[in-house]
C-alpha cells in the first residue's frame, strides 16, 4: 500500500482546527488535523468529486469581512 500524502486547505491558514485531505488513486482520504493518528474516512473518488461540485456549486462564500465564518446556508 502506498503511503498517502496529507494536505490542509489554504483557507485554515496557520490554525490547527482544519480537516486534512489526502487523494489516492481510488479514494479521497479525510481525517480531522488534531487527531492524525486516528481513523480517517475514505470516499471514492467520483463520490468527492459530487461532494466538491455541489459543494461549490450551492454555497455562498462562508467567510465575512471580519474573517469569522457566515452564519448563511
């Protein structure tokens, strides 16, 4: 089994509160930055893909001027 490679989106900034992505060959591997020993969840790849499109797709910007997240939906 290949090793996977752990990345935290730009937007936590230097926070450690942040939720990790790694992307393999046939899964994206999620897991929550302040426990990394712990166990993660894997998602097939076309179901990440649907997640991060309606995602994208459906969500206003989440962050106000101040910097704190918005309360919309």
């Amino acid at each position: 089994m290949q090793p996977i490679h752990w990345q935290k989106s730009t937007y936590s900034g230097d926070g450690s509160n942040c939720v990790e992505i790694a992307v393999a060959s046939n899964a994206t591997h999620v897991r929550d930055s302040k426990m990394t020993g712990s166990p993660h969840l894997a998602f097939q790849s076309f179901a990440w893909a649907s997640f991060i499109s309606h995602t994208a797709s459906s969500s206003p910007s989440r962050q106000t001027t101040e910097g704190q997240p918005s309360l919309h939906t």
